[in-house]
C-alpha cells in the first residue's frame, strides 16, 4: 500500500471510533468534516516515514500514531480557525468548521479530535502499553503546555514574547513529536530523534511564512496575508524573501545532517529532500 | 493526610506542569485559575474512595488519575461557560475565564487541561503501563464522542435527541470515569464499576436540575435558570419538585446496592450516603 493511502486509511479507522453510534449527528459529521480531505498530511508522513526506516516492527502501533497526530493537528486548524483567533472563512479550500456547523459545534469538534488522538493511542496499546504510553506521552507534551501548540497559541496574547518558545512550540511541536513518535512507535528511543523534528518545524515555518506573503487566498486555500494582519513575527519580514528561500535551504540541510544513524537513513533522507521540495514556493516571486 | 488535602495536592501537582517555564504567562495563570479554587471536588473524590475501597495499592496511580479526571471536568466548565455556548459571567463566584482572561485565552486553557490529563496519566505510568493506559482509554472514552461529554455537549446542537444517550453524556459520563479509573488506579476491572458511576451521574443529574429550579445565582455562584432559559430537558420540570427529590433517593438507593464487592465496600457505601446529603437542595423548597 502506498505511504498516502496507508495513511488515510489510518486516519479513517480513528474517525470512525469517534461519529460511531450513538454520537449526536451534527458533531459525528463536524469530525470528519474536520479532518478529511486532508491537506499534504506531512506529520503522519514525516512519523510513517521514521518508523519505516527503524523497521516499523508493530505497523499497528505506527498507524495509531500518525493518525493521533493528524487528528491533533486537524484539531488546532478547527480551534484556530475559530472567530476569537483567526477568524478565518476558508480552510484546504471549503468553508471553516464554525461556518459549516456552528461555533459551539467547532469548539466540540477541536475537544472531541484531540481526545479522539488520545483514545486511538490506548486501543492501540492492547499490543505493547509500555510504547503506547510513551506516545502517550510525547503526544501531550507537544500539544498542551508549556512545551506543545496549545503554549504556541497563547504566546499570541503576550505582549512579551519569548520568540524561541513561540516558535518551538507553535510550529515544532508537531514536527519534533511526529519524528520522535514514529521512532518510538517502531521500538526507539525518542531523544535522539529531537532535532530532525526540530528542524524540519524550523523549515516548515519560514515556508509558510513565505508562502503567506506570496501567495493569494484562492492558492492558499484559506486567507493570505495573515501574519502581516495581525502583527505575527515572520522570516520574510526580518530576512526577505530571497533570504528566506537561502535559510530554508540551509535548515532542511541541518535536518538531513541531523538523521539518527538506523537501517532506512538513507530514504529517510531522500523523504526530507522531497518534504523540502514541496515546501518550497514556486509562484512566481515579486521582484525575482 | 485528609482526602480532600490529598486531592488538592494532587490537582496542583498537574497544574504546576503545565505552568512551568517556558509557558506564556497568562495562560499559566489561566489553567490555575480554571481549576481553583475548587467546587466540591466530587468526582476525584468519588475516584479516590473507590480506589481506597479497593485497596490503593498504587496511591501515585490514584492521584494521578484523581487529578487527570478533574482537570478534564474544569475544563468543559471553561468552555461551557464560552460565549457561544451559556456565555456565562461567573462560575464559582468568580469572572469565568473568558471574562477574567480573554475568549482565546478560555479556548486554549480548556485545550491544554485536556491536554494536561492525559499528560499526568502518562507519567504516572512509569510504575505501571498497563494500568496507566487502560486510565488513558477510560478517560477519552468518558471525554469524547460518542460516550463522553464532548457527545453530551454535542446533543444540544441536535434538534432529535437521543434523551438516554444525552445524559449519560452530558452528566454520567465523568461520574464513570470516576469509578471506573479508581477501580483500575487500585488494579481491579473497570466493568464491574460502571453501574455504581452511572447512577451517581443519574443523581447528580436530577440534584443539578433541583438546585438550578430552586436556587437563585448568588447562592449557586452561576446564573440560575439556565436549564429553563435554554430549553433543556429536567427533572423538575417533568416530576415536580416532590417527586424529583424522590427520584434522587431512589437513585442512590440503587446506588449503594451496585457496589462491587470490596474490602472497604462498608466505608464506600458510607461515602455515597453523605455524597447523598450534600447533593440534596436543603433551600427552602417553595410549596412545602
């Protein structure tokens, strides 16, 4: 099976266990309306992708992984999109959880997702609790606070910002526990694995902030210009687009430098490379 | 140490991991203020005396639970009390959260102590995975959909209810846990337990309704009348006050009939009688 469809197939099985009988109807839907069709699912891949390469000895445990972490990140899009942050229209090209069904039910939405990733993670753990709980653990730690997205978050009520935190936790969170969770889900250690994380989060956000200052809302799938709107810091600000484009490069470099040394390095490195390429804007670049 | 001390110190050891350094300032004090000072602390102490009567051979595990499942009920008191749901001013005779803080800062605090349950569980499963787990897959059962109060919540956005599954959602869902986990926290099996939970839900249920008919906002410290104001289905409204007073007694009856046998079952049986007295309106009862 490909890597994608391995994947969604993943995510479909954890979906189900949440809209079962006897869910109320509107909040079943709202979860799927939610979490499919996906964006690029680049977590799931990054996770799927390092338990492959430590040899994915408990598959099972490697797909509740990678779909507790989409349903997470899927969770924070519905909470962000919500009309007391971004307030934002669109999302992957349709109308926003809280247009589509309502606020209480985008609200309900991002809480049933994120304890949906926790129970996917326990029924996985028939099979070994010891490793399902360390996901467990890793898990909440990069979503909650202070290390995980939801701190991310709250750093953007502060008028003093400790950029270091912001970032790490705002973009790396997910990164760092999507490598660190596949080496775990396939028998590793999860240390080792921080700072591939930690980097391609790096890359992931200098990527996005050159995506939103160049490309339009209809491109983007949700509206453009955001961070310069509400005043967020940005690569593109501090170093230009070019420089930028220079940094990211040199970031997915350090990543790939940074790969823990097991049986599939080498396409482990090859998937950074292409999760690079995808990142990279090819729009046409004002001014190049 | 008295349980409730004992309870208090487990909460506050979960809240001081999600308040460590580095996280955003207001939200650190956002998740303390979302959980103290505490109600009546009902459901960890309900954990905690079933735990106790089976013989709490792991207190860490206990405390952990205690705290994880309280922290899980202060959160959906943070985002019940939203604008887009009861938009309510106060809770506990104080400015709500999102008053007090900020509308995304009561999102992500809701979010993080979510978060921060499950955190607690996983590192108090150091002594004992299997265990810590099988807490992991009660709470989300008992926090998502479609059994726990994420679907309860959920039911009031649907025009068709399913009345049965409603409550024990709404209300009976966190009153399971709490046997349920105390159970398990002390090495017993869960099923044997969910009675007892679900008809202490029952009770609390027709209290709450009891107290929201009779009592005015100051002495509930929440708007009163909220149940008539939003048309939601209660006890008052369908027996009378006679017969939901009734009704409460008969609950528990059945109640302290369902516990498991135990070694401290004597003691338990003890705790759900006074657990009993406390829920009773003493107010006076208008045409009595």
């Amino acid at each position: 099976m490909p890597l994608s469809s391995r994947i969604e197939s993943a995510i479909n099985a954890a979906i189900q266990i949440g809209e079962a009988r006897p869910a109320p109807p509107k909040l079943a839907s709202a979860l799927r309306y939610g979490v499919t069709p996906g964006g690029a699912r680049i977590r799931p891949t990054i996770l799927t992708s390092v338990a492959l390469a430590c040899g994915d000895d408990r598959p099972g445990m490697t797909d509740a992984a990678a779909a507790a972490l989409e349903l997470v990140h899927c969770a924070s899009l519905v909470h962000d999109d919500l009309p007391c942050f971004d307030n934002a229209d669109t999302r992957r090209g349709k109308k926003t959880v809280h247009l589509a069904y309502s606020e209480p039910l985008a609200v309900l939405t991002g809480d049933s997702l994120i304890v949906l990733a926790f129970d996917v993670l326990a029924r996985a753990g028939v099979e070994d609790p010891a490793r399902a709980l360390e996901l467990v653990k890793i898990l909440s730690t990069r979503t909650g606070s202070p290390y995980g997205i939801c701190a991310g978050q709250g750093w953007e009520s502060e008028t003093d910002v400790n950029l270091s935190a912001y970032h790490q936790a705002k973009t790396g969170a997910l990164f760092i526990a999507a490598t660190q969770m596949g080496a775990v889900a396939a028998g590793q250690e999860a240390e080792p694995w921080f700072e591939l994380g930690a980097r391609i989060g790096e890359a992931f956000q200098v990527a996005d902030d050159l995506r939103d200052a160049l490309y339009d809302a209809e491109t983007l799938g949700k509206p453009a210009g955001q961070d310069e709107l509400n005043a967020r810091p940005n690569a593109v600000t501090e170093l230009g687009v070019q420089g930028a484009v220079t940094r990211l490069k040199d970031i997915l470099g350090g990543a790939i430098a940074s790969i823990p040394s097991c049986p599939g390095e080498a396409s482990l490195a090859k998937m950074v490379q292409m999760t690079a390429q995808k990142l990279t804007p090819v729009a046409p670049v004002p001014g190049e």
